[in-house]
C-alpha cells in the first residue's frame, strides 16, 4: 500500500544532477574530457561509456530553459486509473493509491 503525500510543492531543480549531455568522438577525445576539472566519470554500463541515442536528446530539448528541463506536473489523484508500461508488471492496470516518501 501506497502512503498519500500530505501535500505537493512545486520547486524547480536539476533533471540530471551533475551531468552534462556532450558530443565527442570518445576514441578519439576520451582521455581530454575524461580528466577535465570537475568531471568524475562517464555515465556507463560496467566500463563502458553509455551513447544517449540522438532522439531521446532531440525529446529533451525543447523543455529546456535557461540551461533547465521543464517538466509538467499531472500528479495522480487517489483512485485514477493507470496503465503500467516498464518492470515485472507492464501491461497491468492500477488504481493509484498515493505517492512514497522520498525515504520508501
């Protein structure tokens, strides 16, 4: 069971905490961007650098803003019907019950 937020508040914040989308050629670039001041490491699959395909970068840009990524916000109401589209139950219908605690 799902615990219902007492309230919601609106504040705007990073999408991708300390991460930047960057284009470079990796073989030929890696070590230059890799030991840049401030970069600790590449977004990976084990030791390997993940490419962010060109079209989840060509969704993200245009809510971007002033550097940020505007998200609208359609919180579920308790009782509103969902469909489950990712993990064990994709494909499932819910009822939403509340939202978690950051802590659960």
């Amino acid at each position: 069971m799902f615990a219902a937020a007492p309230h919601m508040t609106s504040k705007t914040v990073p999408l991708f905490l300390q991460h930047l989308l960057v284009r470079f050629d990796l073989a030929t670039h890696y070590f230059n961007v890799r030991y840049l001041p401030g970069v600790n490491g590449f977004v990976a699959a084990g030791n390997e650098p993940l490419e962010v395909p060109e079209q989840i970068v060509d969704s993200v840009r245009p809510r971007c803003t002033d550097g940020f990524v505007h998200i609208p916000s359609k919180p579920l109401q308790r009782g509103d019907r969902a469909h489950v589209v990712e993990g064990p139950f994709r494909n499932f219908q819910a009822v939403f019950e509340g939202y978690l605690s950051g802590a659960k």
